[in-house]
C-alpha cells in the first residue's frame, strides 16, 4: 500500500512539474526569428519558395505581420491574451501551409460556446476536416440543397 501511494505521489509530482514547465509558453523571440528567416528566403525566391507565386507569397508575408504584431513586446506567447495565442496559432499554422504546400493539413482554431453553455471552448481542426463537415451539412439524407439559406431549393442525388 505504501509503495502504492509513493508512486502516486511521484506521479503527481512528475505530472505537476510538466505542467508546470509547458505554463511558461513558446518563446517569442524564436518564433520572430524564425518567421525573418522565413521571409527572408522567400524574398530571395530561393529554395522552397523559388515556384511560390506572388499571391501566395503576398498572403505569407500578411500571416507574418499579423504573426509580428501579436508578438512585439512579449518575450512568451503566455503573456497573450487566449484570442491572441490563437491568433498567432492560427497565422503560424497558415505560414507552415504555404510553405508545406499543404493547405487542407492546416490547422484552424477557434473560440466558442456550445449550445447551452456560457463558457468558451477552442476547437481545433484542420481545413479538410472543416470542409468535409460542411459538405455533410449541406448533404442530408440524399437530398443537396443548393443555397446557404435554406429556402428550400433542394435536389435529389
């Protein structure tokens, strides 16, 4: 029975301090500096960015001022506010999608209530998950319907 509770306590105690460790947030700083080499690479068109079209460069750099401007003056992610950090979540996760070439893998967050409840909750999926959900929305019980706004102009697959 002893060791039983010695081990849980270890446990906890290993528990806590990992937890502990993950409060102190990302630092800000790699992440800004990581985000200036990324820019500066892709300024260069060299590399993985030598076939990124302007568009899709133009929507980079957006990500990385937004990424620039919640991280100024803030030396851990911690130090933001929770809409913030996903923001920032949300903007890295579009900086690794364009870079990756991989749009769909993409992860979006975001904050809501659930029905019934007042408190927030973060929900996280990636664009195939959030496209593929909308899709079966739109598609119920073999019937599609065309518009947004239910008015009833629906058609049989």
């Amino acid at each position: 029975m002893r060791f039983f509770l010695l081990f849980a306590a270890l446990g906890l105690l290993a528990l806590g301090q990992a937890a502990a460790a993950n409060e102190g947030g990302t630092d800000s700083e790699a992440i800004l500096a990581q985000q200036r080499q990324i820019r500066a690479e892709a300024m260069a068109g060299k590399g993985r960015f030598k076939d990124l079209d302007p568009a899709r460069r133009s929507e980079l750099f957006a990500q990385q001022d937004e990424v620039t401007r919640l991280l100024t003056g803030t030396s851990r992610t911690s130090e933001l506010s929770e809409t913030d950090r996903i923001a920032v979540f949300n903007a890295l996760e579009a900086v690794e999608a364009i870079v990756n070439q991989a749009e769909d893998e993409r992860m979006v967050c975001e904050r809501h209530k659930p029905v019934g409840s007042n408190r927030l909750q973060t929900v996280c999926k990636t664009v195939a998950q959030r496209r593929a959900e909308r899709e079966a929305a739109s598609t119920r019980g073999g019937v599609q319907c065309v518009d947004a706004w239910n008015s009833g102009i629906c058609r049989k697959d």
